[in-house]
C-alpha cells in the first residue's frame, strides 16, 4: 500500500484513503507516481463521490448553482477539501457554505456582494425543515385565540368589553420552526430571478429585506415571508419573550410607531389576520 507502512493503524490507512478519494492534488500527486494504484479504479470512485457531492450541494443551493454555472463544481469542491463533512447527516455537510465563502473567496464575494446571504437564505430552507420541533402545546385548548378575531359589528355591545379584555390577556404562539432574519440584500427578488433563468442586473443594489422562514404546522412545508418593519419587530418579542401577552405586543408597538394609537391598532389588528391566515402565527 503506497505511503502507508505495515506498521500503519486504522485510522492512518483510512486518512489515506479519504484523501485519496477526495483531494484533487494529492491524488494528482499519487497517481503521477510509479506505485501500484488501480488508477481508473481510484479515479472512478473518485468521481462517484464528486457527483454526489455536486448534486447535494445543488439540491441546496439551486440559486447559486444558477448564479455561478460551470464555476459552481469547482466552487463545491473547493469547499468540500477546506471543510470536509464533520457530520453523519450528509445534507449537514453543507451547512458552512456561507462561512466558507465569506473565508476563502474574496475575489467571488467582490463580483457578488449578496452571495453570503444568498447562500445563508438558501440554507435555511434545510435547516427549518429538518429541525426537531419543541413539545407542541395541544390546538384544543387555545380557546377563542384558535378561532381568530371577530369583527366589532358581529359582537354585541354588551361582551365587547369581555371579549377585548380577553384578546389582550392571551399570548400569540408561533409555528414550531421559524428562523428570522435581516437581510442587507432582496435574496427573494433575487432568487426568483434566477430560478426563473433570468438574469441579475449588472449591479445588484443593497435593499433591507426582513424575512421569516418557517416550518407551516399543516402543511409541513417551508414557508418564506417578507414582513414590513412592524411585523417583524413584533414576531421577534414573540419569539424572544415565550407568554407575551397581545396587549403588552401591542402596547410596545404602539410605543415604537410613528403613527396615532388608532391607526397602529388597526394596522396590528390587520396584521395579525395575515399572520394567521398563513400559518406564521397559530393562535
């Protein structure tokens, strides 16, 4: 066995191996030497793992996959030889693309400045999906929360003040799995572009983007969502302070709003339709 002695232990001839199978210069290195090597038996296995390494990484990363073309495999390959997989989960082995590129491309990260983002938002996407969800507190007894918000007209004036005092004591619960995020980049524009096989403006121009991405309760499919400023400083104190009350989220809302109470209520109350109606808020 080349550069492995009889004296060598497990863990030596498996190292051996990996590389062998794995690192492009040093199998270049070993095969250009006159030693005993199945060649086309290292190369095939070797191009095997490639394959399947290149079809991971594009099942996760369709939009960069997209972005970068030809340039992708080389990208993917690099990442894998500077950061090999770590995990026994094989989809886990993708999980540093992001860092890896904020790392070790500087030349790829000044063509395409959102490209760290872009590779984070399209990791999340996995990340939701797979997580383990918490203990799931049971839909039945969440009361009039689960039946949503009636209007005025529909109650009569004389449970008004009730159902109020009861809509403000109750906490909003959120879906099981969800990951928020700031983004200094449009990496759902930017996306759709290029799943769409459109091509990017030549410069793409930084926009704020706040999004939450989340695992729906029914559905089981990751949901992504683009929330306006209010939303999404509000879904973070529900996330952050488990029992908030709607009244103490509206009442840091209004406090936080430029707006009059009254047209901060009425755009809350809005909001918190739309969350419900798309599984972002469950109670």
């Amino acid at each position: 066995m080349p550069e492995v002695n009889a004296k060598a232990n497990l863990a030596e001839i498996q190292d051996f191996y990996y590389k062998l199978w794995t690192r492009r210069d040093f199998r270049e290195d070993m095969l250009s030497r006159n030693l005993q090597i199945n060649k086309s038996g290292v190369n095939l296995y070797a191009s095997l793992i490639e394959i399947g390494r290149l079809d991971l990484m594009a099942s996760v990363y369709p939009c960069i996959s997209a972005l970068l073309g030809r340039k992708f495999k080389d990208l993917v390959l690099a990442y894998y030889e500077t950061m090999p997989a770590d995990h026994y989960n094989l989809n886990r082995s993708a999980s540093r693309f992001a860092a890896y590129i904020e790392q070790y491309e500087p030349t790829l990260i000044s063509r395409h400045p959102f490209i760290m983002e872009l590779a984070h938002f399209e990791w999340i996407e996995l990340e939701v999906m797979e997580a383990e969800s918490p203990n799931l507190i049971s839909l039945g007894s969440v009361g009039k929360a689960g039946r949503g918000r009636k209007k005025v007209s529909q109650i009569r004036q004389d449970t008004l003040e009730t159902e109020a005092q009861d809509f403000v004591s109750m906490s909003p619960r959120l879906a099981d799995v969800v990951v928020f995020h700031r983004y200094q980049y449009p990496v759902m524009t930017i996306s759709k572009t290029l799943l769409d096989g459109e091509k990017l403006p030549r410069r793409v121009k930084k926009e704020t983007t706040n999004m939450a991405i989340y695992r729906d309760n029914k559905s089981h499919q990751c949901r992504f969502l683009e929330l306006g400023e209010m939303a999404f400083e509000a879904l973070q104190m529900v996330k952050a302070q488990p029992g908030i009350t709607y009244g103490e989220l509206l009442k840091a809302v209004c406090q936080s709003s430029s707006d009059s109470p009254e047209e901060t209520v009425e755009a809350f109350l809005e909001l918190l339709e739309e969350l419900k109606a798309c599984n972002l808020i469950v109670n």
